[in-house]
C-alpha cells in the first residue's frame, strides 16, 4: 500500500477570525530522509493561539506562514526511517512538523520522549510549550510572592491552568477567569485555584473585584482585550505582567474607536510602578532541564493537573483551531493524528 | 530682627497648566524645633516635574500637597538651631522641606553635607534625587550593553544629562533628544552624547530614526507625549524601557481622541519582547551608598558634567516652576534662596 502525505496548507490569510476556507487539505508523496534526517508519522498535532499570528502577513516574533506552505505547529511523532545515529524506527519524539500526516525532520531537532513516563500527548501540554510558557513566565517575571494574589485568564486552558496551579505551589492566592459555568467549576475543584470569575457573566468587572480583595500582584496576560480592561485596575503597586499571548485581539482589524488609552496607561505604568513585559517561552531555554525535572515531579504528586481536549483525525484540525480562537476547547486542545505502532514493524 | 518664615503655599488645584493664581506667597513665625529636630535656613529648593503630580489630587505614588499647605520638594539647608545631637548650628544638611525659607526637620531624615566635596546644590541634582533616578533607573531596569542604543529625552536636564553620561561610560552608544540648537549643542559638545536630535524641528520622527540606524535598546522614558510617539517604533526586540516620569503629559487634562492605541501597544510589546517598567528612585534606596561613591568619582575624573540652571529667590520660584513643565529651563533647576553663612553666628 502507498502511503501519502496529508497536509494542511495556509490558503490564504484570514481577514479577521480565520475561516475553514483559508486552509487547505492537499496530499502529497512521502518525503525522504536525507542524511542525519528521519522520516515521521506523526501522532499528535498540537493547536495553539499563536498559530493565528503565523497566518498573518505582519512583523513578529517569527516569519509568517507562507500561502501554500504546511501550518506550523508542535507535534509528537513515530520515527518509521532513521538515517540519524541517535534514533531509531518505533522511538517517539516532540517535534515542530507542523499539520501534516508524515514528515522528514533533521534528527537534532528533535527530543526523544517516554511512552512509560507520562502520555506522549503531555509533550505538547503540561510537560511542554505551554507549560514552559506557564513555568517560566510566572516564575521568572511574575515572581509571586507567598500571599500574593495571581490572576490568570483561559485558566483551564493549557497555559493558565498551569500558571495558577504554580502560583499556589508557591504560595500565593490564584485566581482564574474562564468562559462558562463547567470550565469554572473544573478550575475552583479539579485545579484547586483560591477563586474563579466567569468571564461571560454581565458584571464580570465588579465580581473580578470581589475575588481580589487585596488586589492584584501579578496578572499572567495571555488574553487581552475586555479581561485586561477588567484587571487593570486592580493592579497594585510594584505590580508585574508577563504578557505571551492575547488572544482576543488576534482576529481584530482596523484601528479600534477612541479614547486613546495609551497615555493613562503609561501614567499608570509611572505612578503604580508596574512592570510589563512580553516574552516568548524560547528565550528562557536555559531553565527548561529544570522545568522537565520539575514539571514531572509536580505531576507525580498530583500537585499540578492537567486536561487535554482531544480532536480526532487531521481533517479536523481547523474547525477545531477557529474554536480554540472563540473559547471552544476545554483543556489543552491537541489533534490525534494516527495511533502509535507497539511495534516496529509500523 | 525678627525673621519671619516666607512660604509658598498651593493655592489651588491646577487645570492643565498651572498658572501663578495657583501659588500663595506667605508669611509665618519661625517654627520651633522640639527635642529631635533642628532648624533650617533654606539655601538652595529644587524644581522638579514630579511637582506636577503632587499638585493634583489623583492618586499617585506619593499623596497630594493639600490646599494652604507648603508646595513639596528637596532642599539644601544650613541648621540654625539643633536640638538633634548629630547636628550642629552651621551645619548643611540635605532635607525635604519645601518651598520655604526657614524649616523645622526632624534628625532622622537628614543627610549632612561636606561643602568642600562638591558645591552643596549639587546634592538636590547629579549628586541627588535626578542623579540616583538616572543612576538606578539605567542601570537596574535598562541594563544597557556595550555597543547597545539608549535614548532619552530632557537631554540637557538633570535626569537626561546623567543617564547620556552612564550609558557612554557603560560603553553604549547615548542618543540625546533635546529642544532648540543650543541645548543641542550643549548635549553633543559638552555631555558628549554621540548624538542629539531636537524635537522642535518639523522631521523630529524621522531624524531620530536616522540618529538610530541599529534602532534603540533602552528609551529611559521621563517625558511621554510625541517623543514616545517617535521613539516606540524604534524599540528592538528585547527592548527596556524605564518609566520614571511624563512631563509632556502632566498637564493633559480630559480623555485623548482616538484611535485607542492600547491594544496596538501590548501587540508590540509582546511580539517584540518588550519591558515597559515605571519606578520612582527610592524603591533602590539600598544602591544610594554606591551611587554617591561612584557619581562622585566620575564627577571628579570629568566623566560626568552637569548643568545648573539657578534662579535668585523663593518668590520667583512659581514661575521658574512653570517654565519647567514648558522646557524652558536649561540644566538642573534650582532656587538659590539664602546664601549660607560662613561663621557660626548666621
């Protein structure tokens, strides 16, 4: 049987939130590894917010998609071809392969994962990206300290749920904001956050208050828009905001009406002394061992829960990226892509 | 003779630009000293934009000056009268007390000064409250490398001409922005900035850029308005940005028309890893002993050059005030309120 390659190619970039239109599925031949490469089948795709920047033309923290090229993202695969010293067919590795069926990666870099340590999907979630994200953001900008308040939004998300799960290991008081009555239910019980404030509710600014009491000393900003006008006022002196993601402005177009809020922000920013601070995961790489060894710990005691939201099968991938922009997903949203092989014959 | 105690005292609260309607020129009995405290001779009163804020009534880092009460701000005085054992009549002191010419103060809070060191008025500038915001500011938040661009604004004035001179000496290349030619001139030729640009003329935007060809590292932000407006988009990724004062904007009254460039400004700060950081100098006040060492010394090796611009007599001190917030003052402000007497007999 000849297999081929599924892709999902960039169709055209979105105008606002993106639409099923904009991708594309295509197959193609099977790559072939060259020399120090691998081939792999991958399992899991991992769908993330930034991925929506990636579909857009304008300057970022890294080069556009382009039209007609595979979507970017993480993914977690089974080597079926090595022509790399290191690896071997049936081993499993994290990746960057991007919304594809197989691929052709260069064996440096990729990490090798174990199917016995924890499930390979945690690769993309908890034990990887996202919860790097969470680990190093909070910890190395937000720097909580025992009693203070941290507030973080799409707390039963991927990044915000291990964001105030950290924050009480630490000793500070989380509270999270998230979208409808079972995602609050599972950040207040299974998450253990100190409070939950449901975003969807018509007095969310007033009932964010109320769970703040002593107000807020470190807001992990990775939403934006209304919850970012909702906690600003509540930030206290000496205030610190990590910001890695703001997806809900993603989609927006255009120059949004006034005031222009720029120069209170900065009066703000003088007179609370607050700091803000965006970053991305990778400049931090160094302290990635620590986190691994961390992370795995935090797990294994039951300190830190995860949940995954599991979409089957590649086809499937945008309608669930276009929800994961709206707030659809509960928990870490990943792509099961193909089984994985027990053995090597694949 | 009997001395009487002149003291300018806040009239009202301003409406944008304060005026001189706003001030009161005063006359009171000299205070006593209790057990603990001495009395002062006010020799030199330091004009500062942070002024500004104190006569408003929001919400600051720091509470308002009430209506009737003497206008806030740093002094240099000479003690006529010591109830304190560490201070003796003639003595010269640094002390925060305000737009007036006689003071009671209490021990504690004074700081004695060596006249043979460095001209006394010198303690309210480079060697003083701008000197340390330029010096912990800098250095602390904007941590400038070697052969890195730092920006600043008000280049000839306290804050501005320190942290030009800091950046040099820390091997960055120092960017100055000041307004009108002599200014300029005193900023390249004398502080010895590697460049100036001055924001009257009608290209300032793009004659900044041009001053930055490897775009900017650290904006040490003390005046807000068009010159961040010029400067933002040159911001590197990894960019820091000190906030330690708006002058541009401490008059604004109302909200600024639109569009609303908040979430236009997270979108950069996150997707170019920016640090946006307000601070007031006396959050650092454990580096204070360092920074009178080492500002002394490179005052003394001529690394560091400064300005004063002093004006004769507390009365005038309203309008030199005003003048400030306009930029019409050139180098540090001062009010030369008494000479200090050389003999003990005052």
């Amino acid at each position: 049987m000849t297999q081929t390659n599924r892709r999902i190619l960039l169709a055209q970039r979105p105008n606002g939130k993106p639409r099923l239109e904009d991708f594309k599925l295509d197959e193609a031949p099977l790559p072939e590894p060259q020399d120090g490469q691998v081939l792999l089948k991958i399992l899991y795709l991992s769908l993330d917010p930034y991925m929506r920047g990636r579909m857009s033309a304008g300057k970022s923290y890294a080069k556009p998609v382009g039209i007609g090229e595979v979507m970017e993202g993480g993914t977690v695969g089974q080597i079926i071809a090595s022509r790399h010293p290191a690896f071997s067919p049936g081993d499993i590795v994290l990746s960057h392969s991007g919304w594809q069926s197989f691929a052709v990666a260069d064996g440096a870099s990729l990490r090798k994962l174990d199917p016995a340590a924890a499930p390979v999907s945690t690769a993309l979630g908890v034990l990887g990206m996202p919860g790097f994200t969470a680990y190093a953001g909070l910890l190395t900008i937000g720097q909580p300290k025992p009693g203070e308040t941290v507030v973080v939004a799409a707390a039963s998300g991927a990044v915000g749920s291990a964001v105030g799960q950290i924050a009480k290991i630490v000793g500070a008081r989380a509270v999270g904001i998230a979208g409808g009555a079972q995602k609050c239910a599972f950040v207040r019980d299974q998450l253990g956050f100190d409070a939950v404030v449901d975003h969807h509710t018509s007095d969310f600014p007033s009932q964010l208050r109320a769970a703040c009491p002593q107000g807020v000393d470190v807001y992990f900003e990775n939403v934006g828009g209304p919850v970012w006008d909702a906690v600003f006022p509540l930030l206290n002196d000496f205030a610190r905001v990590p910001v890695c993601g703001l997806i809900a402005q993603y989609n927006d177009t255009g120059r949004p009406a006034g005031p222009d809020r720029l120069p209170h922000l900065m009066r703000d920013v003088l007179s609370r002394s607050l700091l803000i601070r965006g970053f991305i995961q990778r400049e931090f790489a160094d302290q990635r061992p620590a986190f691994y060894t961390q992370m795995a710990a935090w797990i294994a005691s039951g300190q830190v829960q995860y949940r995954e939201d599991v979409v089957d099968g590649l086809d499937a991938a945008p309608e669930a990226f276009i929800g994961l922009l709206e707030g659809r997903n509960f928990g870490k949203l990943v792509v099961h892509v193909a089984d994985h092989a027990e053995d090597e014959g694949l």
